[in-house]
C-alpha cells in the first residue's frame, strides 16, 4: 500500500492512459476510491468520464496504468472480469425492460444456478434489496414503465447489487430528473455509502456533489485536475478546475476591488 493510500482504500488507480488513435482521452489519471466513501467525478463533455467508466467497468482496456483492487493489481478485460471483481456499473441509459415489471427487471439476465430462484424467493430478495436502499417504490409487480425517474434510477441500483459489488459507480444518476426526484436519488447515494459501498457518482451538478460527495476528483482534457475533500472547496472553485479557469469569479470580483473597479 503506498502512503498516500488510505487504509480503507478499495480501489486505486495509477497512471491510467487510455487513447481512441489520436485522441487521447485519458493521460495518467490516478483516483482512489474507500469503503464508505462517495467521490463524485465531474469535468466537461470530453474530459473522459465516460472513458474512465468504461474502463472500470470492463468495455475498454486501459492503454497504460495500473488498476488496483481489494490490495491486489487487477485486468478488468470484459464486464464479466469487473462484475467478478466487484465493480458495478448502473449506465446513464438503465438499461431497463420497459414492458417488464420490478422483480423481472432486477433479475434480468442473472443465471442463479444450480437453483433458480422461485417467484416467492425473487419476490423476497427484491423487498430486500429495495429495503436496504430505502426505497419507495409502491410494488415490484407493477411494470417499468409505470416508475417515475427516481424510482427507475432506484430499481437499476438495486439489480447492480445483486452481484454484491464493493464499488459501484453511477454514470450521471440525477441528469434526467426533477428536484423530488433528485433528491431521492441522493438518498440512495447515502444509504449505499451506508452500506460500506464506494461509490464514484459522474456528475454536472455542482449541488448534487456538494450534497452527498466527500471528494471530488476533477477531470480536464482527460488529465486530473485537482482532487478536493468536499468540506473544503466551494463550487466556484470546483467550476475553475472544471473550466481550467485560473481566476474564477470570486477572484476576479476579489482583484476589481483591490484596483478600486466596480464589481
Ligand atoms: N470510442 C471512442 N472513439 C474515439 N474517440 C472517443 C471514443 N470515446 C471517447 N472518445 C473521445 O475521448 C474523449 C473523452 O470522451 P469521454 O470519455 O466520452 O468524455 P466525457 O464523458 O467526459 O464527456 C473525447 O475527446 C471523445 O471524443
Ligand atoms: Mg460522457
């Protein structure tokens, strides 16, 4: 374990690179993600949030780097090799069967051999799973469709822990809802840090990462660009590293002053 680690630490990334031919959309990027812990990934479209999930998640190999999990240097080569790890990813798109109903969606494509589970049983383990996260959803047999934002962003974090995942990340979980709905959403967030999960929550919005994110790593042009304990830093701040602005409005209302111009 290096120093800068701390002791909890699930996963570390060092010198992650990763490039699509000329472009390259990550350069050395390290992160480190604890148990109990939330850190929340922002950046502009194009710094390479979507390439790091991706990463993690299996669907692209790093080009250069090293990837450390539960103590040991892991490949992540395909989806299977992080679900097996324990990374879990819930997509922006859900990926959700609109026409199927809760319990169906949640068990979706999971071979539990050498028994399948039961109606009963998967019925059980769904109000377990919902349980765990708090949350509100009315039935597990009514269909997709029939779910508000909030509750749908609920049922595909409840399927991605059915595998019992120690990091899950969570690819702009607020984006496409209302403030009722949002809020629920971060409730989720907290009870999963709760339960001992790192999470790592890709985000735009600066109220949400203020609002349940103990650090936030930013993301530049696919480079790191400053890594802040969420206590410590405003949001103005956390803009000026996203923006690679070296004077943010605070500063330049600050230096108006100073020259006695009106701010
Ligand atoms: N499959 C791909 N092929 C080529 N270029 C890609 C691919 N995926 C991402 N990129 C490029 O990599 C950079 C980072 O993209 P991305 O990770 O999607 O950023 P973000 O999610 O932060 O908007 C961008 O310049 C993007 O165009
Ligand atoms: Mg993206």
């Amino acid at each position: 374990m290096s120093p800068t680690q701390q002791p909890d630490t699930v996963l570390s990334l060092r010198g992650v690179s990763k490039n699509f031919g000329a472009v390259a959309a990550l350069t050395g990027i390290d992160l480190d993600v604890a148990a109990h812990q939330v850190v929340a990934v922002v950046g502009d479209n194009g710094a390479g949030k979507s390439t790091l999930v991706k990463i993690l998640s299996g669907v692209h190999p790093p080009d250069s780097g090293t990837i450390t999990f539960a103590g040991r240097v892991v490949d992540i080569p395909n989806p299977a090799a992080a679900h097996k790890l324990g990374i879990a990813t819930v997509f922006q798109d859900l990926a959700l069967c609109e026409n199927l109903n809760v319990i169906q969606n949640l068990f979706l494509g999971q071979e539990i051999r050498p028994l399948r589970l039961n109606d009963v049983a998967m019925e059980t383990r769904s109000w377990e799973l919902l349980r765990q996260l708090s949350a509100k959803i009315p039935s597990v047999r009514v269909p997709v469709a029939a779910l508000s934002g909030g509750q749908r962003q609920t049922v595909a974090i409840a399927r991605s822990l059915l595998g019992d995942p120690k990091i899950i990340i969570l690819d702009e979980p607020t984006a496409a809802l209302g403030v009722a709905q949002t809020a629920e959403v971060l409730n989720l967030v907290e009870r999963l840090r709760e339960n001992g999960l790192g999470v790592i929550m890709i985000s735009h919005n600066m109220a949400d990462v203020k609002a349940v994110a103990d650090k936030v790593a930013v993301l530049r042009l696919g480079r790191n660009n400053g890594v802040f304990d969420v206590g410590d830093v405003s949001a103005e701040d956390i803009i000026a590293a996203i923006t690679g602005a070296t004077d943010n409005a605070v500063s330049r209302r600050a230096s108006r002053h100073q020259e006695g111009l009106p701010s």
